[in-house]
C-alpha cells in the first residue's frame, strides 16, 4: 500500500504532481498545471486520516445526510463512479512535501472516511462531543440479509437496532482486507458467528463471507484525484467558485480530460495490486 498522500509506480515511490497517469507526463498539461491520478478508496481515506489531505478555511461544513453516505456506499458496492477529488497544492511544507487542500469532494471524502470508521483530520479539529455525536449519527451498517437495495443503513432509524448481529458496521468490515490473511481469517470468523446467530438461515457460511468481503472490497474501489499546482490563492478560489456554478463547464471538461488519461493510471492501479 502506497503511503498516504504519496502514489507508487512500478518503478519505484514517486510524488503525485510527477507521475500520476500518462497526462500528467505531458508538457501541454504541466503547463496547464494540472495531474491526474487514480487511488483507491482507503488510500484516500488515509491520506485524509494523516492530514495529508486538509480541507482549506473557505470550505463549507460536512452537510450530507446519513441516508447520502448509505448511497455513497451502495455506490462502492455497485463499483460505480462517486465522482472526482480536486486537490491543491498550497505550497512547500518544511519537510520539502507539499501539503494537498481538498478544494472539492469534501463532502464524498468525508463520507468514505465515515464509511472506514475513520476520523479525517479536520474532524479531529472539533470537540470530542462533536465527534461523538457524528458517529452515532452516521453508524451505518452492512445489512447482510438484505438481498436488494438497501444494503445499507443506519442504526436505530425506522427500527434498525444496534444489537441486530445481521447489522454489520461498515467501518468493521472496511477495515478488513480479504486478500490479506488475517483480513480473510477475520471475516471467516465473522460469517461463522453470524451463522450460529441464526442469521440468514437460507445462506450457508461461505455465502455469508463472500457478502461480508464484497463490502471490504469497497476499500479498493477508484477515485479519479485530480491536483492543480497553481500558487496563486484568487486562481483557485476562481476554479473552486466556477467549479460550483454554472457559468463554466468545469466538470464536463474534467470528465473529458478524465476519460483520456485514466485508464492507464487504472491499470497502474490495479498492477500494483496484483501478485
């Protein structure tokens, strides 16, 4: 795993802004100040964890609902597309790196942290009664009986019960990597308890554990990251403001740019995870 904040080519560790994809390679985009990379969820999620990733003073609060994060996590589940990150390089930071500044997907990298059972570092800035209401209002559970839409809910809403053992915390499963062994042996036992607790009673145990590690493998589902290198503070608000208005097609125009120069950062991607 790539540490967080920094990206791992097959050749060796290198720096976001100098390889992230065959884009950010070409001269026409170092000039335009602009990289794109491609990560995984929970190398998003730790980036945001360590602080590498922040969120800047004129970003607005965390303002999703719990039912957006339960989407965002039938998304991940479905391996759908949750949209692209945008960060910003703010400067050099006394240990030579630069620091990255969320300038939009707050909202959605907020909730892959929350999904994690994660703290994000502008969260661990608020008060401790903050945080703790923040997780009681986003326990989102893993329903694994559920055969259909939603597979996904909060607890102790429209009487989902904390002490449901089919009610599975997202941020236990999340944390689990199937393809590493003791990842593998923790949701093997997993499935066996819940077996023994009567649930799902049609499903046998490995039926239950293939449910169990389709939701740890929504770690490893792909966020297009897209950093701009541009120094000037008013050149990324004018990006920010047009990226959240109509008055530019911003997003059509990183959709298009995206659809050119990610599948070689995928594959990259998925090389990195191959034995």
């Amino acid at each position: 795993m790539a540490e967080p904040g920094r990206f791992v080519a097959r050749d060796g560790e290198r720096d976001f802004a100098t390889v992230s994809s065959r884009g950010a390679e070409r001269p026409e985009n170092r000039e335009a100040g602009y990289s794109f990379n491609v990560v995984s969820a929970i190398e998003a999620v730790q980036s945001a964890v360590a602080g590498q990733w922040d969120i800047p003073e004129f970003q607005r609060e965390f303002v999703w609902k719990p039912s957006q994060v339960c989407a965002l996590a039938d998304s991940l589940w479905r391996s759908y597309p949750i949209g692209a990150l945008l960060l910003w390089r703010v400067g050099k930071g006394g240990d030579g790196r630069a620091p990255l500044w969320v300038a939009d997907g707050q909202q959605r990298l907020t909730a892959l942290c929350l999904l994690h059972g994660a703290v994000p570092s502008w969260l661990k800035r608020k008060p401790e009664e903050f945080r703790a209401n923040m997780r009681r209002r986003f326990d989102i559970r893993f329903d694994v009986s559920a055969r259909t839409a939603p597979r996904f809910v909060v607890a102790n809403v429209s009487g989902n019960r904390r002490s449901d053992p089919a009610l599975v915390p997202t941020g236990k499963l999340m944390a689990l990597d199937p393809r590493s062994r003791r990842g593998s042996s923790e949701l093997e036992r997993l499935a066996v308890q819940l077996k023994a607790a009567g649930c799902c009673p049609e499903l046998d145990t490995a039926e239950l554990y293939q449910r169990l590690a389709h939701v740890s493998l929504m770690r490893r589902r792909e966020v297009v990251a897209t950093l701009i290198d541009h120094q000037q503070r008013e050149e990324v608000l004018d990006i920010f403001a047009r990226l959240n208005s109509r008055g530019m097609r911003f997003r059509r125009l990183v959709l298009k740019l995206a659809m050119e120069e990610i599948p070689a950062a995928i594959r990259g991607l998925r090389g990195r995870y191959e034995p």
